[in-house]
C-alpha cells in the first residue's frame, strides 16, 4: 500500500502543472470601444473576472492545459473559444453585437460546451427567468420549459413529466449527484427549493450513456448556486409575496471566495395558505418549507474541490375533498412531513494534458405521512392546526440512505477527439418504521461503466459512446433480482446552410423496475389504490431518434424538434375490476409502447425595434401501447405565446415587461381508467428591472398569473379526479436587494 502511494504521489508530481495568467481584452467588433464590465469565466476551473473600465482583464494562478474561455455582455453573442495555457500572447477579443440571450454552457453533458456547440440538444433556463414568470416553486417552474410539465397534487407536490415520462423514468441531478427521495410515488414531490439554484437543464430523451438506469426518459439537472468571484463577496436578500395563497417565500444569502478558499451560505423559508380557484380554497393545499444550503470550494493549481449539503424541512398538506375553508397555513391531516438531507463532494484533478473528475454523494430522505387515525389524543378537528407533532405517530415512515460515486478520467486530446471513460455507482438501503409500508426494506447496488467521444470535424462534429450497467436488488427476508443493460449512442451536429443548424441524435436507455412495481401489495392512501406488484417485471428498454433544426440570425430564430421513441416492456399499472380495503386493485403489467412528437417554435425580435421580442411554441407528445391504446398521464398539446420588451434608463437597468397566453388544447387522447380533459387559455403579465437604492442593486418585479381567473383542471393533475380546479388569479411580487 505505502508502494501505492508513493508511485501516485510521484505520477502527480511529475504531471503539476505551472502557474499562470491569462490577460486581454474586449471589444465591441462594430466601433472597436472597449467594452467594461464584460463577464469573463472559465467553466472548467470555475474561476473568472470582469473587465475594467478600459476593457480589460487578467485572470492569476492558472494551471497549464487546454480551456474554454467565455465573455459575455448583454447586447452581445456569448464568445466561446478553448485557449492552450500558458499563452503566447495576450487575448484580443471582440463581441458581435446581438439581442439574443446570453448562453451559458451546458453542464449536464460531459463535454461542458455551450449550446451552439453541443451535439445533444439541452434546453437550460436561468432561475431568475422562471421567477420572473411567477412561479411558486422550482417543479412549477420548469414547466414553463417545452417539453416539459408536471404531475401535481395542488401547488406543493409536483413531479417532472418529459415528453411525456415521468417518476423513475426522469432522473434528477442536483449539486452533480443523483437525487433519490422515494420518486416511485405519484405525490412524492422534487423535494428541492429554488433558493440556492442558479440554472436548470433538461435532456430531453434517453440519457442512460451518461447517468444509468431511470434516464430512459430524460434528466432535469439542477445548477447550485455559484461562489462569488475571487477575492469578492457577496450578501443578497429575496422576498416574494402571492396574493393568491398568501404565501410568502424569503431567503437571505452570503458568499465570498479569496484566492483559494470559497465560501457560500443560504437560508429560505416558505408558506401558503390554501390556493383560491375564485369558486373555493382547495382543503389542505397549504404548505410550508424550510432550506438550508451551505458549501465550502477550495483551489490550487493542481486541483480543486467544492463540498455542498442541503437539509430541506418541508410539511406538506395532501388535499382529498373540499372542507374548511380559511387562510391557516399549517397543513391538516393528512400530510406529508419530509427531511432530506443532500451532500456532495465534487472535486477534480488537473494533469499536463488530462484530467480526473471525481463525484460522490449521500442522500438521507425521511418521509412521513401522518393520518387521521393515528392521532393518540382524541377526535381530530380540520380546523386545528398541528402545532404539536409530538402526539401523532407517522402511519408511514420511510428512511431512504444512498451513496453514489461518479468518476471520469479526461484523456489527453488526440487531434480531433476528446474522450472520456468512467465508472458510475450507488448503494442504496430503505428502512420501514411506520405502521403501513408501502415498499419492503431493500438494498440497491448498481455499477456502470462507460466510454464517450467527441469528435471535431470541419463541417460536422460527431458524439458517441457506449455503457454497461448491472443492477442488484436485494428484499430482506426474501425476493432477490439482477439486471443488466448495454446502451449505446451515437450524435451528430452539423450546418446544413447558413445559419441552419441540424442534430440528429440516435439512444438507446432503460430502466430497471423499481421496488414499488416488483413488490407492492396493499393500499396507498396518496392514490387510493390498491397496488399489487409484479416479481417478473423486465428492464424497460428504449431506442430514441431525435430530429432538432434551428435557424439563427440576428432578429430571428425558429426551431423544430422531433422524436420518436420506442420503448419494450413499458411496465405500467392496469385495474382489473376488484375492491380491496375499498379501493380498486391494479396490477402492474408490461407492453410495448411508442411515443412520438415534438416542439416547434420561433422568436422574432424585428430591426430596428431590438428590444421587443416575440417568442411562439407549440409542443406535442402522443404515447401509444401495442394494441394501440393510449398511455395515461401524457400532458395535452400546448402553445405558448410571449411578447417581452426589454429596456435600459437611465434609472432602471435590465428592464423589462411582458405579456403571454398560453393555451392548452383538449386531451381525448387517454387511457382506459382517465376521462377527458377541457382546453383552457391563461393570461399572464408582469415587469420588472434593477434600480440602485444606497449605491446598491434592487432587483423589483411584478408578475400577474392566470389573470382572467380562469376555472381550469390540468390533466395531469392528481385532484382531476375529484373535479378540483387549479389555482386561480395569483399576483407575486418579488423584491432582491444584494449588497
């Protein structure tokens, strides 16, 4: 072993790299002014600065080897270029002007590119863009991402659904490891709050080549929070306040970072009433929830680290009829009482020409649900609130423990290929403690390992790779199951004109079924059915084609994406017309199934009115089993209309206003055991901008949602079943003053 070391220690030595400085500057490419404050960052070492009021920069203590550099300014195109350090000569760099958005790059793929650049296309929206638009909470949020919609129960439990997958089959990354809190239930919920968050990114289709099993059909990749730049710091406070719930949501952050060391700190507290459909305040919707979210990165020149934890505190009401009707904000019976605590350790090691990325996580979820006939001090009343949880034991209580690891080596680059190899796991131990259990005390183990390349021609830029996965399952005191699956695939990124851009990507995913599908017997009360699990369920097996077009120029783009997936032994839940406990048995079964569709969509900001744009999509999925029926909880067909006007005075920076309607269609598209869903339109609005109050950023918005007061049931909602209308008009102000 001390032989072991001495030779790593010795291979480490003799692959330092030097140190370094980067100098430059930015430019308009128009009237060559220098352009001051400009944002420059280099994504792989996480270090950055800004411009100074002459346009230029310098970035220290920069280790040798090959990295992306980006410059971004508002008004101008994201520059993005890959430098060899040290440099020969300082960077001259000039901007083209343009009114699209900035780009960041693209984190959940492996090769860290921005989205020009990328093979496989990754939709990526900014937190403070979603909160723009008035969303209550992060699963409201992404939904606003085409392609994208969630199963809710009322306002607090949302779930991503991706083209038209759901529960396991979406896979969610946050703080780069994978999140596991229970995602088999219909009302287990994200479980993440937005304070802390700085992006999301969503792979739309399989994405088993680079995560494993349940990325069949999608991921959602969380962006945390960034450190402040080097020797810099940072304090903000943020309070958003909805009219309709009367919720309030507040959090307060620190962050500072000097030349090594990086520190970061944020607390969030939020709580809402019952929301308001107009005719009536929907029983037990109410919820509150605490976060804390803290991390500590340290950086030298070979090697750099960041360690992360997440404790989120959330009592959430689980809404069955209507009843009393006020504005108290603890939930009633029965509800949910979840604590799951995140951890990771990111970290990565740099080499002359190569280098090593190690990930590990720990995830502890504890979930309780508490019932009416668990109360031990008498006859419970729905108006008292539960200020003493201390008298309630949890009919269902479920402790879920993983670890996970993610380590990949970044091979030197070979002329036109880089190349990554890894190895992926997770141990994963659930533990029942309350009187009902809904799936068996378990260990998961899965191993993978992988191999992916990219490829730079000229006129082509060509992603593949290819994965083994094992998967062992163990119950306690009984059943015993392994699984296997080999995944490939292949992309492509080519111009097929000016400003034409095509990707052709070809995956394959799977799934292996869960404890829930392999094991259930009895009732779960979230979904008053009576579940009866399946010990011979097969992998879930898919092969995805995907289309996507885009054409860019400086005032117009529009873009078209389409898929088809095929997907062998889709495991799924089927009635089979018997009553247990009062509620209707369904079996899990298995079948073939193929889903198909797209998103089309244009965004039009017309010379010489740059600061108004026009954004349009419509998106589509149909979802088909075998003999031809249709799949259940596949979202309606939409479109989404934006106007948005955006505007620099001279008191009020970032500026902006807008005004959307979006409209979903009828859905008749359903399975045997759903009814049809009505269409609806929603109108919504807001503005908002940054002002200086004592020298300092006060970011202000106002955002109007649902603003005719429209009676509507989202076919995805879990209350459709009732009759139970979605939220209603909701007005939201939000104020950020950063210090």
């Amino acid at each position: 072993m001390k032989q072991f070391i001495n030779v790593l220690l010795l291979f480490l030595a003799t692959n330092l790299t030097a140190q370094n400085n980067i100098e430059g500057v930015v430019f308009d490419s128009q009237t060559n002014e220098s352009i001051a404050y400009a944002n420059i960052f280099i994504p792989q070492l996480e270090k950055g600065t800004t411009t100074n009021d002459d346009g230029e920069f310098i970035i220290k203590n920069l280790p040798s080897g090959n990295y992306k550099i980006l410059i971004s300014y508002i008004g101008f195109e994201t520059f993005s270029k890959t430098v060899n350090i040290p440099l020969k000569e300082n960077l001259q760099i000039a901007l083209i002007p343009s009114f699209i958005e900035m780009k960041e790059v693209i984190i959940s793929t492996p090769f860290h590119k921005l989205q020009s650049e990328n093979v496989m296309k990754v939709e990526q929206r900014k937190i403070s863009d979603l909160k723009a638009k008035g969303a209550i909470n992060l699963a409201e949020g992404i939904t606003n991402i085409p392609g994208v919609a969630g199963v809710s129960t009322g306002i607090s439990i949302s779930k991503p659904v991706i083209r038209g997958l759901s529960s396991n089959r979406v896979l969610v990354y946050t703080q780069g490891i994978r999140l596991e809190n229970q995602q088999f239930g219909d009302e287990h919920g994200l479980g993440i709050n937005d304070a802390g968050i700085e992006s999301v990114e969503v792979i739309k289709g399989p994405a088993s080549l680079l995560y494993g099993s349940d990325a069949l059909g999608g991921v959602l990749y969380i962006n945390p929070e960034r450190f402040a730049l080097e020797n810099e710091n940072e304090t903000n406070v943020n309070l958003q306040y909805f009219s309709n719930t009367e919720g309030l949501s507040t959090n307060v952050g620190y962050k500072t970072s000097g030349e090594q060391f990086k520190f970061l700190i944020r607390g969030s507290f939020a709580e809402h009433a019952d929301y308001n459909t107009d005719s009536y305040r929907v029983t037990n919707t109410r919820f509150n929830e605490k976060d804390l979210k803290a991390a500590l990165g340290y950086q030298s020149l070979q090697f750099k680290t960041e360690l992360r934890y997440n404790l989120n505190a959330s009592k959430l009401g689980i809404p069955e009829e209507i009843g009393v009707q006020n504005l108290n904000k603890s939930p009633l019976l029965p509800y949910q009482s979840i604590h799951n605590h995140i951890f990771s350790s990111k970290s990565k090691f740099y080499f002359e020409d190569s280098s090593l990325d190690v990930d590990l996580g720990f995830t502890y979820n504890d979930r309780k649900e508490f019932e009416e006939h668990h109360h031990h001090h008498g006859e419970h009343h729905e108006e008292e609130a539960h200020e003493e949880e201390e008298v309630l034991d949890p009919a269902l209580q479920m402790k879920l423990k993983t670890f996970n690891y993610d380590i990949k080596y970044h091979l030197p680059v070979l002329g036109k290929f880089e190349t990554i190899v890894g190895v992926q796991g997770m141990h994963q131990v659930n533990s029942n403690y309350g009187e009902e259990q809904l799936i068996p005390n378990a260990t998961t183990n899965d191993f993978g390992v992988l191999a992916t390349s990219h490829i730079h021609f000229e006129k082509a830029d060509i992603q593949l790779g290819a994965r083994f996965d094992t998967r062992s399952l163990k119950v306690v005191g009984g059943l015993e199951k392994d699984f296997t699956s080999f995944n490939g695939a292949l992309g492509i990124k080519t111009n097929l004109a000016n400003n034409l851009v095509a990707r052709l990507n070809l995956a394959t995913g799977f799934r292996a079924p869960n404890l829930a599908e392999l094991t259930s017997y009895g009732s779960h009360e979230g979904t008053n059915r009576f579940e009866i699990g399946n010990e011979n369920l097969l992998n879930e097996q898919n092969f995805q084609t995907d289309l996507a077009i885009e054409y860019k120029t400086d005032h117009l783009e529009i873009f078209a994406n389409g898929f088809y997936n095929v997907i062998n032994d889709y495991i799924y839940l089927s009635p089979n017309g018997e009553i247990i406990n009062d509620n209707p048995v369904y079996l899990y079964l298995q079948e073939d199934a193929t889903l198909y569709g797209g998103e089309v969509g244009i965004h039009i900001h017309p010379h010489p009115l740059d600061w108004l744009h026009f954004e349009s999509s419509f998106e589509t999925v149909t979802g088909n089993r075998s003999n031809n029926e249709f799949l259940p909880l596949i979202p309606a067909n939409k479109f989404k209309n934006t106007l948005r006007a955006e505007f620099h005075l001279e008191s009020v920076k970032k500026g902006f206003a807008f005004v959307s309607l979006n409209t979903t269609l009828k859905q008749n598209n359903i399975s045997d055991f759903e009814t049809n869903t009505s269409g609806y339109n929603l109108l919504s609005a807001g503005f908002g901008g940054e002002l200086k109050l004592f020298k300092n950023s006060l970011h202000l918005q106002v955002t109007g949602n649902n603003l005719t007061n429209k009676k509507y049931i989202n076919h995805l909602s879990r209350l459709k079943s009732d009759g139970i209308y979605d939220i209603g008009r909701n007005i939201s102000v939000s104020v950020s003053y950063t210090l």
